[in-house]
C-alpha cells in the first residue's frame, strides 16, 4: 500500500523563483491528504500530483499567510470542477471565520460540503481515525498557535500460517484470534504458540511534519523513532539568535531534533529566501545528522514497509 509524501512548498514566507511556501501531499492508499496551503499551492497540486479532486482532508499547522493564503482559492476551484464530496479541514481557531468569510462577500455558494474541525495547538491530540491511518498533532513553539502533524498508520493484524494452520486443523472460528496475536490451546491441552501459526504484521510507518517552530525538545517524544521527519530550518547557525527572536530554527537544531528522536530520516525545509544556495544548510545538518535531505518543489519521498525479523 502507498504511503508518499510530495513536496509542494519549500520556501519561508516569500516565495522565490523555484521555491514556494509551505504545502505538502501525503498520498495514502491513493488518498490525498493536503499539509499547509500557502498561496500557489494549487498551482503545484497541478504541476506535481494532478488530479486534485482526489483530495480528501486539508490540515493546517497555523494562521500565517504563508501556510493557508491559497485554501480559499483551492476549495474555489474544486467548486468549479464539480467536486461533490465532503472536505474535511482541521486546523486552529479562526480559520473557518476567515474561509467562510471570503466564500460570503465572493457570493460563492459552494456545491460541496465543507466541514471545519478546530484544532487545540496547545496539546497533542488525535484529530483523524480512519481505515489505517491516524493524525495526531504536534504542539510547536512559534509565534502564534502553531502545531505539527503526524501520520502513523495503526498496527495491523498477523498474517496466518495458511498451511501450518491447516494441517494442525485448527478451526476458521480461532482465525481472527490468532491473526489478534493469541495462542492456539488444542482438545488435549496442548499450546500452540501464536509465532508459529502466524507471521507479524509490517512495521507502521509514521511521517511527522513539524513546521515553523523554535528548536523545543518538548516534541521528541511524540516523534520518537519516526521514519520521516520533516522539521524547518529556516537559518543557518549563525542566525540563530535571529532564528530565537523570530521562533524559526536552523538547520543545526533541525538535525539535533532527528538525533534525539531517533528518526530515520530527516527533511529540512521552510528555507528563508535569503539562501539562493542550499548546500550550507544540508551541510550544517548532515553534520549532526548525515541521513538528511533537502526539500525541494516536487520532491516525492515514499515511505517503505519494514518487515519484523523474528
């Protein structure tokens, strides 16, 4: 099953030629579910997934213009092409006021429904349960009220042993509790141990998407051992007093968070637009932690199923 995650916007707050503001597409199980939407990100959708009625959830980290100016323009427009399903949106308070406000004075009625789900930036909560996957929120230090997301699918259940479980004649009403984890008692007391009747399931894999933010340790551990970590870096090190002042981080204190939490991979991003050249700020980061990479417009990472070795 996929589990991907496509880079819209790297840029800070002011776009640059090959770079714009935040957003990123999470595909899962060919369901797409939208991060952030500065302005243009429609535009990007385009360009990088195409079919945008596919869209399933939009959720926001936080009322800065560079993370949500384009979402009036993007439910704007799957208006236009006809969408009929239900939008869910989860993000902080005042974002519904300010959607249903421009929807108001543009006398635009949509054909859709738009469903808002307000979000508490102050604590970690679930804020989206279904089929596989789960969101959780990530409460970050910036600014204004600003939390992170993420994505982890729920564990699954352990695949039988068909033949083992056969020739043992064990009966199809025991299958859903052994694929739950239990063991198999027989007619004579004899215990079947559940490894040997059954093999686990894939490792759930996780994507966290922490944006603008100070570097704060608060977050590590509800993304302990994450796969993919996504975390700004606005600056250099050698701006971190302005990265302090202006609650952003640098790229140093992005790859401090990936080392203490044990992530597997760390993407930076959220670049300020004075760096033309980003090698230094991969750099500063690889340095501390080497598996980092760079966010870059159309960047498509997928995040691969891990097998238990038992």
């Amino acid at each position: 099953m996929s589990f991907s995650i496509t880079i819209l916007g790297c840029s800070s707050s002011i776009p640059t030629n090959d770079r714009n503001p935040s957003g990123q597409i999470i595909n899962y199980h060919d369901k797409l579910y939208l991060i952030d939407c500065a302005e243009g990100t429609q535009l990007q959708l385009r360009r990088y997934v195409g079919r945008i009625q596919r869209l399933h959830a939009v959720f926001i980290s936080h009322l800065h213009g560079d993370h949500f100016f384009g979402l009036v323009g993007l439910v704007s427009t799957l208006h236009l092409l006809g969408r009929n399903k239900v939008l869910h949106i989860y993000g902080p308070q005042g974002l519904e006021e300010i959607i249903r406000l421009q929807l108001s004075y543009t006398h635009t009625e949509l054909i859709y429904e738009l469903i808002f789900h307000l979000t508490n930036p102050e604590v970690s909560e679930l804020i989206f349960d279904e089929g596989e996957l789960q969101v959780t929120t990530i409460p970050l230090d910036h600014r204004i009220p600003t939390h992170g997301f993420l994505f982890r699918e729920k564990p699954g259940l352990r695949k039988i042993k068909k033949e083992i479980v056969l020739s043992e004649k064990i009966p199809y009403s025991e299958y859903e509790n052994l694929k739950l984890g239990a063991d198999y008692i027989t007619a004579d007391g004899t215990v079947i141990p559940n490894s040997s009747l059954t093999v686990s399931p894939p490792i759930p894999r996780s994507y966290a998407y922490c944006s603008d933010t100070r570097y704060t340790e608060s977050i590590i551990p509800l993304i302990k051992d994450v796969d993919i970590l996504y975390h700004e870096a606005t600056f250099l090190k050698e701006l971190s007093e302005q990265a302090t002042l202006k609650y952003h981080s640098t790229a140093e204190q992005a790859a401090q968070i990936a080392l203490l939490s044990g992530a597997k991979k760390l993407i930076i991003g959220h670049y300020s637009a004075r760096y033309d050249d980003l090698n230094p700020l991969l750099e500063e980061a690889k340095s501390i932690f080497p598996e980092t990479e760079l966010a870059q417009d159309g960047l498509t990472m997928t995040v691969r199923k891990k097998l238990v070795t038992e």
